[in-house]
C-alpha cells in the first residue's frame, strides 16, 4: 500500500475511532437541492467524514449545505474561497462547518479579520448562535480569550491581521478563516498562504462580496479566472477552489420573506433610478463595486460605454490617437492606449522593467497600428522620455505630443460650459473652474461618459454627436483590462476644494478618507489616465497636416 493510501485511509478511519471512544462525533452533511411543499429540505446526497474525505451515509443530516457549495466539503484544496452577492448562505455555511468539524475532529479554527478591535468585529457571535441552533455539544465560549472551546481539545480562535508578524507562528490550525474578506490587503495573502503549514490538509477559507476589480482580493482571487466564473460560477485548479454563489443558488430564498421584500424592495428602487444598476448588481449578484463617494464617473454611465459605437450605429473611424502613461513610480504598471476617432480598441498594460523599455514598446505598437497622434504623460519620469520619443519616431509623420496635466488649462478665458452633473453657481472662465489642465481633461472625458449614457439609455432624448462620445470595443479590448479601466474611472474622486481639483497618486496610494471615517487606497489608474490624455487638445491634428499624410481627420476631442 502506497504511503499517499495508507494515509486516506487513516483519515477515514481516526474519527470513527475517536467518534466511538467517545472524543468526538461525527458530522453529517445533507446536500440540499430544494424545499418541499412542507417546508422541509429535501436532500440528494448525504455524507460523512472529513472535510476533503468524505463517504456516503444514510444518517439524518447535522449540517445542511447547498448543492453549489457542495464541492467545498468533498474536495481538498489549500485555498478555498466563497463569493458573491446577498443570500447565497456562504457564511451560514462556513460557520457550520467550522463547528462542525471541529466537533468532529478536534480542529483547531482562527477566524480572521484583516483588522479587529473586538468580538464584535467578528463572526463571534454568529459562530455561537449556529452552535445552538444545530444544538452540538461540547463548546464552551470563552469570550475573554476570544475563543470557542470544546472538551475534544478543539477550538475557534478570533483574532486580527494588525500585528501580523505574531502570525507567522501560529502552525496549530488547520484552518484559517477570513471572513468578510473583501478588504483584505496583499500583505495579508502573501502571509497567510505561507503561515498555514504543519497540520495535514490545511485550509485557507475566504468569503466575501467582492468590492473594486483592482482591490488585492479581486486580483488574486477573481480576475484571473473571470472567464470561467463569469461562465460556470466555479474554478478549481491544484491549488485554488473559488465557488461564485447567490441567491439563486439558496433554495431557501423564496421561502425567505424577509429576504424576498429585501430584494424585491432593491428591484423596485433600481428600477424607478433610485438605486444604480451598478449597485443592485454588486448586492445581490456579487458583482464589482467601483462606485464611490464623489468619483465623477458613475459605474452605470460607464457600463453604457461598452460597445456604445455598436448599441448606437456608428464607426470607429477618424485618426488614430495612441496615449502612454509611464508612471510615476517605477514598478507601477504603465498604460497605453488606442483609439479610432472616439471607439478604443485597444486599452492594457505594458509589463516592462522600466519606462524607457515599456515606452519602446508603445512606441513600437502604435507605429504598427498605424496611429496619426501619439501621446505620453510627461509629469514626473515621462519628462525624460523626449528624446527617445524623438528616436522612437524619426522618419515618421506621427504627430507627438507631451501630456503635462500640472500645468494650466486649455483656453483659460473661455466660459465654462456645463454637461450633466458639472454645475457651477455662476458662469465663470475655465481658468477659475479647474485647478489644472489634468482637471479639465478629466471632467470633459467624464462628460463624454455621461452623454453617451445619455444616448444609451435615453436614445430619443435628443441627437448626440457621435464626436462627443466614447466606446470602448469588448471584442477587442481584453475583458481583465476593460474591467480595471472601469474600476479606475469609476474610482477617481474629487478633491475637497472651490475648482475641480483631483487627487495625485501618491495620495491614492496613501489613501483617500471616506464620509464613514474609513481609507480607500487607490492604485495607480495609469489605464485611466491615458485614456484621458488621448483626448486631450494637443492630440488634434490639422486639417493641413492631414492632407499632408493622407490620413483621415481625427475626431474632435470635446475641448475648451
């Protein structure tokens, strides 16, 4: 017998031995499908064992657990993660089954949070709650040592990620729970994967409903298997199982009147405007939340920008813009850009080991696409790429512009002009409206955001020229950048302050402070940013220079 052999079947073989000398008992899972017309669950399967190692039973179910969660109990994987949106019963199920096999086999639990004051930021409460209502014996709350003992030895250890150097420690556990995981840091996951080590088939248990496509979470857990989530709502790989569950998933939902008016009340408001679709979505079915206080682009108006060309009947023709943003600290990523007239069919990052190599290689790709315009953030390290965009272009008839949004706005004498939501008291020049040119820029790109939803979603209303709009090509644009350009643009706040000012990156990186008291980092949104900079007035070429290259007119960027 192989050692891998004689090992499975010692784990099957423990707990009914300590089950029958009395220590522990074991659990039994029912698999729920549906409800019957009396209220009960019916079950298709039922098992016993351990979590990982599971077998067949006819015994009357301890533990209920959904069918689409079901995968979670049969398999091991060092990495187990619930997400989605309301009422998919992901945390019921993880608390009862931390009793559970604690009960069963004397585990031992730590419940996290990536920052903990007290009980009461935590699953404490809850955890206890289930121990009474599935009526196991054997736990002893000890509050004060924020724990949840059983005689069999096992525990429930509560605590926090503030001093997570203590961390590296603790080898006991066999699972780690992180519960409402949504704002766990990097610093956290590159921790804790290494931390749980020492007790054979340990596990990393996440749950949460997910927040921004570019938090730590989203990006390590989401985004790289978006296509098949977005596809079957589940992934597994050696390593990973990540389970996309929701309501429809509970098949107790509709039994659920609270929940059932809950949703029902949302559906309502969403569909009277008074809730965003963006909103709903990330509620009730686990989608992205990119929306936040005074960001100037609303994630709905941004979602209508997605193959507007296509929803409302026009071309992606006119001159070819390509913008760069290097960054402004070496190993952010650096954005590059493309678009035909207003239509971008190319947005992503450039993965290089500096900004002279990245910009090598936007420089390379927009002379390949054929591009009229190029353009590059020159505020902080693009300053030093002049004569390289120089050489890059030698003996080209490729318009080159540096972007500086420090500096003073375009046409200060002009009136400003309100779109949409942008209103200012009193008519007042540009010069007295925005505190720079980046300012201005970003507004007049949030105001072609908001009139192609405009058009979108209200198509009568009134006649937009395509000129003044935006799209962004799904079929071209990969669906992982499309999604951080979103989250990008729906996360740039405005600064407190009489002219529209925004904040730099070093104080997104810092962390902008919420109307609740709390931080929000925010990375680098270099996509953004050079999306914004292809608009800007000095990607315009002339009608003489056109003629000239024989190129077509680029489009008219909506400058003041």
């Amino acid at each position: 017998m192989s050692l891998a052999a004689l090992r499975k079947q010692i784990d099957q073989i423990a707990p009914i031995i300590k089950a029958q000398s009395g220590n522990v008992e074991e659990t039994v899972y029912g698999v729920v499908d549906k409800i019957n017309e009396d209220g009960t669950p019916h079950f298709i399967r039922k098992w016993k064992g351990v979590i990982g190692n599971m077998r067949p039973t006819d015994e009357e179910p301890t533990i209920y657990v959904i069918e689409k969660l079901e995968p979670a109990i049969l398999k091991y994987k060092k990495y187990k993660c619930l997400y989605g949106g309301r009422a998919g019963t992901k945390s019921i199920m993880v608390m009862d089954t931390v009793v559970g096999d604690v009960n069963a086999n004397g585990s031992k639990v730590f419940v996290l949070r990536e920052r903990m004051k007290s009980l009461k930021d935590t699953i404490y409460a809850g955890i206890v709650g289930r121990i009474d209502s599935l009526k196991i014996k054997g736990f002893t709350p000890v509050p004060s040592e924020r724990e949840v003992r059983h005689k069999n030895k096992g525990k429930i250890t509560f605590g926090g990620m503030q001093n997570i150097i203590d961390m590296k420690g603790s080898f006991e556990y066999k699972y780690f729970l992180m519960e409402e995981a949504a704002r766990t840091s990097q610093q956290t996951i590159d921790t804790l994967g290494p931390t749980l080590r020492g007790v054979d088939g340990a596990e990393l248990w996440y749950v949460w409903n997910p927040e921004s496509a570019n938090d730590p979470m989203s990006l390590e857990f989401i985004v790289p298997f978006q296509a098949q989530l977005d596809k079957d709502g589940y992934y597994e790989d050696d390593y990973h199982m990540i389970i996309k569950v929701g309501f429809e998933d509970n098949p107790w939902f509709m039994h659920d009147q609270s929940l059932r008016e809950e949703y029902e009340k949302d559906l309502q408001k969403k569909n009277e405007g008074r809730m965003s679709e963006s909103r709903f979505n990330h509620i009730w079915h686990g989608a992205f939340n990119d929306d936040i206080d005074n960001s100037v682009i609303k994630a709905d108006w941004f979602d209508a920008c997605i193959d507007a060309h296509k929803k409302l009947g026009f071309e992606d023709k006119g001159g070819k813009v390509a913008g760069f943003d290097p960054s402004d600290v070496g190993n952010d990523a650096k954005g590059y850009c493309l678009r035909h007239g207003v239509v971008f069919t190319d947005v992503r990052e450039i993965d290089a080991e500096d900004a002279n190599r990245a910009f090598d290689i936007a420089s390379r790709d927009a002379k390949a696409s054929g591009v009229d315009t190029f353009g590059w953030d020159c505020d902080g390290m693009g300053a030093l790429l002049r004569d390289q965009a120089a050489a890059n272009f030698q003996g080209t008839k490729i318009h080159t512009f540096m972007y500086k949004g420090s500096e003073g706005v375009h046409n200060p004498e002009a009136v400003f002009k309100p779109v949409g939501e942008y209103h200012i008291r009193d008519s007042k020049k540009n010069k007295d409206v925005f505190g720079n040119k980046k300012a201005q820029n970003i507004i007049n790109f949030a105001e072609r955001v908001y009139k192609t939803w405009e058009a979108v979603t209200f198509p009568n209303k009134r006649y937009t020229d395509p000129s003044e709009l935006v799209s962004f090509d799904s079929e071209k644009i990969p669906a992982n950048y499309l999604q951080k350009l979103r989250s990008e643009a729906c996360r740039m706040p405005l600064k407190p302050a009489h002219t529209f000012k925004f904040y730099t990156k070093q104080e997104m990186r810092n962390g902008i402070k919420q109307p609740d008291g709390s931080k929000i980092i925010i990375p680098s949104p270099n996509l953004f940013d050079a999306v914004v900079l292809s608009f800007d007035n000095s990607a315009n070429i002339t009608q003489s220079r056109v003629n000239k290259t024989h190129r077509p007119q680029a489009m008219r960027p909506m400058g003041r």
